[in-house]
C-alpha cells in the first residue's frame, strides 16, 4: 500500500505568487520554524505564527553542549499545550485571498487541524519522525531534489497537485536543491 495519494477532486491554484505579494505587502513573514499558520485559536484571529512548530515539544528550550562543546537536544515538552482541533479560525490575513477560498473547500471536505505553509530551505532535511494524523499536502514551489520519504517509499510531490500522505509512519523531507521548497500542508483529523 503507498503512502502518497494524488487527490484529484480539489481544484488547483496559484498560490506561490499571491503568497509572495502577501509576504512582500509585509502581511506574512516566515518565522523560525519556516512556517506560516491559516488557521488559529479562537481570540488569537491576528496570529499566523501560534500553529507553528510542535504543539507537543519546544525544540529550542531544550539546547546545552556537551564538555567537547557539541549541541545537544533535550526534548522538553510544552506547558500548555493545544490540540489540532484547537485551530478552528481562519487567521484575519488570509481573509478575501486564495488562501482563504482553499480553507473554506478544505473544511467542506475535510475536518482539518492545522493548515501551515512550510518552507524547506534549500540543503537542509526534518528529523526522522511521526505525525498523529495524516497530511494533505499541496506542493507550491517545489524542484528536483525536493523529496518526501515516508518509510521505505520516496516520493518527489509534483507542484500544484494535491497529495494525502499517510505521515502516521516514519518520515521525512529533504531539500537536495540550492532553492527553497513550499507546500501547504494539512493536517486531516477526519
């Protein structure tokens, strides 16, 4: 059974470029995670960087170095933590955009957690992980070299094509290229 799904029933857009207009227009910017959240929490509507990152895990609290000096991770677990189905409302700065009429068919579809848009950069990999729930993922800059491997299964998601990923098993993404990877991604919760 494969782990990539191409989803043909949802209607494709050009969002890379209304992203880069959104971005240049100083409405987004990318965070230190590389993400960018749709939706949020209820009273958080101007917050397009709550939904980013672990929900579970703050990777950045968790660094010391070893007696040699090396970087060492220590996971430590969130206080407070959400759950996807916490992100119920569509960020105010994707109102009356593309981003916006996708939510709303995604929703019709689908009951999402959250809908991020993530960026790899270029020569760089995510750790070898699971998610709790699958993903719906809609490449919009994408090139070769770019690459999803669900575990023994490597997949190149080709640009304006909705996939579902069955991301409940081992994964990862590489970005072999010298230029950045975009995808929207969703997180399906049923």
């Amino acid at each position: 059974m494969s782990n990539f799904t191409k989803i043909n029933d949802l209607p494709k857009y050009d969002l890379y470029a209304e992203l880069n207009t959104m971005i240049r227009e100083d409405k987004l910017y990318w965070n230190k995670d590389n993400q960018i959240c749709l939706n949020t929490i209820l009273g958080q509507e101007d917050n397009f960087t709550i939904g980013t990152g672990s929900l579970q895990y703050d990777w950045d609290l968790g660094r010391v170095q070893d007696a040699d000096g090396n970087e060492i991770r220590i996971v430590n677990e969130k206080q407070s933590i959400l759950q996807e189905n916490d992100f119920t409302v569509m960020c105010s700065q994707f109102k009356n955009t593309k981003f916006e009429e996708i939510y709303k068919e995604l929703s019709n579809k689908y009951t999402l957690g959250r809908v991020r848009l993530m960026r790899s950069k270029s020569k760089t990999c995510l750790s070898w992980h699971t998610d709790k729930s699958i993903r719906l993922h809609y490449p919009l800059k994408t090139q070769e070299g770019c690459l999803m491997i669900i575990e023994d299964e490597v997949m190149h998601l080709t640009k304006d094509t909705w996939w579902m990923t069955n991301t409940t098993g081992k994964h990862t993404a590489v970005n072999a290229s010298r230029e950045d990877r975009i995808h929207l991604v969703a997180v399906i919760l049923a």
